[in-house]
C-alpha cells in the first residue's frame, strides 16, 4: 500500500503540472515484487539501504517549489531522520548512485528504528565497513601506558656505552643475591640488627623478594610484581607518615624494583610504570622537606661520633641513589631524576665519597678517614664529561650555582681530578665513569 501511495502522489503532481510522468528504470521490478517486501517487512526481515542519490530523481524535479505535495513527500525523507548507518542491519551501500523507490519502504521502517535507543548497541562485522555516517567509537584501553622508554639514540658509539651501562646496573642486582653484600647505594649499616633509627622493612621485603626471583622458580615473577605493586600502593599511601630513614629505604627498595625493571623490560607483569614513578616523586619530595628541617636543626644539635658518622651515611646514600637515578635517565626517560637538588650543569654532583669512607666498619674508622679527607674539596661531573672541585660549595648552594662561580677547568686539570677520584673509588666508580663516556 506504501508503494501505491507513493506512485499516485506522484501521479497527480504530474496530472496537475502537465507534464509527463517517469519513473526509474527498476520501477517494474517494485511492481512485481511489492507482495514480496511486503511480506518480507511483516516477518522482520530488512534489506540494506542504498547511498543517497548523486543526482534528482527526474519526477522530483518537474515538482514546482510550492507545491503542497512537495511538502508531504519532502518530509518523508527529512535528513533529521538519517542519524546512523549502523543499526539493527541496515546500512548505506556506498556502491550506487540512485535512489530507487525499491528502497523507500526501507527508508520508511528506519524511520520508525530510528529514534531506537542506541545503549549498549554494537556494529557487526560487516556493518563496521559502512563509513557514509561513520560512527567512530575508540578503541578501549587494555593496558597502562609505559613510562620508562628508552632514549631514542645516542652519539656514535654510545649504544655499546649505553649497553656497559644496563650491565652495571644489572650487576648490582646479582650482588643482593650474595650473602651480606648490597649494591654500592645501600650502607650495610641500614639492615644491621642494632641500627635502630626507623623501620627499614620496605628494604628487607625488597631483598627477600629479590632472593625469591633468583631461585627461578615457575611463576616466581608473577609473584614477585603482584607484591611490588601491592608495596608501592602502600607506601604511596603512608610516605607522609614515615621518618626519614624510613623513606631513605624505601626509595632504595624502589629504585632496585625500577632496575629489575629495565632489566627484563615491558612484560605484562610489570605494567605499572606511572607507579613506580608517582612513589619515588612522592618520596623525593619528602626527603627534601626533611633535609630543610635538618639543615636547620643542624647548628643547635650537640652530636655524637655515631650519631655523626649515621647523619652522614644518610646523606651519602642520597647523593648516591641521586646518582643512580641520573645514569637511568641518561638511558630511558626518568622523570624524578630532576628532582635531584644540583645545578643543571652537573651530571652528577657531589660525586660519590671515597671508598674507606662508605665502607668504614664503624664510627671510629669513619672519623679517622673523614678527618684526614677534611681538607679534600668535593668533586662533580659537568654535562660537558670534565670532573670540576667544588671549592666552597656547601651542599645547598648545589642546585643554583653562585653567580661568580665558575666550572671551567683544562684537560689536565680534569684529567687530574679523574685519576685522584677512581683512586679511591668503590664499585660505583665504573658506573660513572661510564655515564662520563656517553655524554661526552
């Protein structure tokens, strides 16, 4: 009956006109198959819809612009009506060009679908090629995006000098696995069953999980990255709470879960970089508010010899683990490493402390040797690879250089003041070195 309407609408605009009616070449076939569609709509079953027409149907176009039909048959075919390609099977055919009055019974049912509610709908297959009105929904997120990348190149050479680096670092992991021995970042003096200045359980839960991964035991990875991130959580949670030496350890213990890390790269385990750099920003910037205090306090406090030598093993241990975190960012993108309080001409300053000192038994031997390297000013790594003394620099006057201070020194003064530093250096003296190599 639809078909019919439509034919004697379109007859009588013509009779009124006077002119000569004419339909599409396919019109025919509409006539003998209208019991078909009719039939095939009462069932449910709907085929597609074409493209919109490229040119005007001819009938139309003899319409005058006034005309009252015009106004019936326009608002048949509204383009507010046309919302989506993609519903309930019925989409543009991009391949014809004319709109044949097969196809209006198929536009007539879509307009009753299209005010259909469209939550939780889904395009099949064969609708996702349908691009006239294409509905462009993104693609879901199935994983955390990663944030230590690797720096995209390096100078000539500095591949295989960036290769040595990772080794280092890495060689720093096999030594926790060894009885009793630590990395060159961490004092023993911290996991020691007298030291009693904090909590250093961050630490200790870092080295036996260490220990659990050496054994490779099936599914021991899994385990290990499922409690990191279940420490990290928590130590984001409870950072403002803890004492210093309690953020000191526990930025220890973050910066070996950032090296196993880079160590076995991107795995499906590991997937929480952001965590791991939103607990050690965390971290820093809380030590740095406790370094303020204690640079205050420093002056009216009386010390004694094992409270000195503990105030400096903590000071040392941040300037290594400061150092640790610039040599990783020389190799990946390593956010918090701007938080190291230095200059922006320094790679690396203060450089570590000599080795008799780190490495003094107790505070007897660490008096003796700090006294007789009192006089010895501290050395720095500038970003053009040369050692410079920091003569009269205190330790706050490190991030913003005095204005009449100057760091350029010659080869063989440079020269000189390597030689004298790896003379007494421990095992963090190659790691630096190495780190002078690629930025030179």
């Amino acid at each position: 009956m639809a078909v019919l309407l439509v034919f004697d609408l379109v007859f009588l605009v013509c009779i009124t006109k006077g002119t000569e009616c004419r339909y599409p070449a396919n019109s025919r076939q509409l006539t003998e198959s209208k019991t078909h569609k009719a039939n095939s709509l009462s069932t449910g079953r709907r085929n597609p819809l074409l493209s919109p027409p490229a040119t005007d149907v001819t009938a139309e176009s003899s319409l005058g612009a006034g005309s009252d039909v015009d106004a019936i048959i326009a608002s048949a075919f509204t383009s507010s009506d046309l919302v989506s390609t993609n519903i309930d099977g019925i989409y543009f055919n991009e391949d014809n060009s004319d709109m044949s009055l097969p196809s209006l019974l198929d536009v007539q049912e879509y307009q009753n679908l299209s005010h259909t509610h469209l939550s939780g709908w889904q395009p099949s297959e064969e609708q996702q090629t349908s691009s006239f009105f294409n509905l462009s929904i993104p693609a879901q997120v199935t994983s955390n995006p990663r944030s230590l990348v690797q720096r995209p190149k390096f100078k000539a050479g500095g591949e295989g000098i960036a290769t040595l680096i990772l080794h280092t670092l890495k060689s720093y992991l096999r030594m926790m696995l060894q009885h009793n021995t630590l990395p060159p970042f961490i004092h023993p003096r911290t996991i020691s069953p007298d030291f009693d200045r904090g909590n250093t359980e961050p630490l200790t839960n870092c080295i036996s999980l260490v220990h659990m991964i050496g054994s490779k035991i099936k599914g021991s990875r899994k385990l290990f990255w499922k409690n990191v991130r279940l420490e990290c959580e928590r130590l984001l949670e409870d950072y403002p709470t803890l004492s210093k030496w309690e953020l000191l350890t526990a930025m220890q213990a973050t910066c070996i879960y950032i090296l196993i890390r880079l160590d076995e790269g991107a795995t499906d385990e590991n997937d929480f970089d952001t965590l791991l750099l939103a607990v050690v920003t965390a971290m820093s910037k809380q030590l740095q508010c406790y370094d303020l205090i204690r640079k205050s306090q420093l002056a009216d406090r009386a010390h004694s010899p094992d409270q000195e030598w503990e105030d400096w093993i903590f000071e040392e241990s941040e300037r290594r683990l400061c150092a640790i975190c610039r040599v990783v960012n020389l190799l990946v993108y390593f956010e918090p490493a701007a938080l190291c309080d230095m200059s922006s001409e320094f790679v690396i300053a203060p450089l570590p402390a000599k080795k008799a000192l780190w490495e003094a038994n107790d505070e007897l031997s660490w008096h003796a040797e700090s006294n007789s390297a009192k006089n010895q000013p501290s050395l720095g790594l500038t970003k053009n690879g040369q050692v410079v003394k920091l003569y009269g620099l205190e330790p706050d006057q490190m991030h913003s250089l005095p204005g009449t201070y100057t760091l350029s020194v010659t080869k063989s003064e440079s020269a000189e003041n390597w030689e004298e530093w790896c003379s007494g250096m421990d095992g963090l003296g190659g790691l630096i070195m190495l780190a002078a190599s690629l930025i030179v």
